[in-house]
C-alpha cells in the first residue's frame, strides 16, 4: 500500500468520524507514513517520540503516546518512560 493510499484512507476515516480524531492523531498519522516510507514501508517499525514531537509540532510528548493510542486502540508504552 502506498503513502497516498494510506492519507486517503485516514482523511475518509476522518470525513466519516470527526468526533473521533484530532490534529495532533493527524499529524503523527502522516509524519509516520513518511517515516515508514523512508524505511521502506517495513511491516513494524519503532519511532522515537522526541523526533515525532519535532517534526509534527506536538510540544508535550504524553500527546505523541496518547494520539498513537487512540489511533491503534491500545496502550503504548515506551521503554524510556
């Protein structure tokens, strides 16, 4: 599945569920499909949640692991934390 394939589903998810998402599950969403597109769209990959606070603008990264939890609906946990 392509990176363009991916932001289309995520936007028709969000045109059908707007009470369900919010800008900051948006912009880790598209900051980790390009992520993964740079790995080489890799089945699991793991991403360091200072760099996701960096490039996507988010300030707190409590943010990053709740957004990443709505999104996959489960608990995240970080092996620094």
């Amino acid at each position: 599945m392509s990176g363009y394939e991916l932001s289309r589903q995520w936007f028709d998810f969000l045109f059908e569920n707007p009470d369900l998402t919010n800008v900051s599950q948006t912009a880790l969403y598209m900051w980790l499909i390009e992520l993964n597109n740079r790995k080489g769209f890799s089945e699991k990959f793991i991403f360091n949640t200072d760099d996701a606070c960096s490039y996507t603008g988010i300030k707190d990264r409590k943010t990053v692991w709740r957004s990443e939890e709505r999104r996959v609906g489960k608990e995240c946990r970080s092996r620094w934390s």
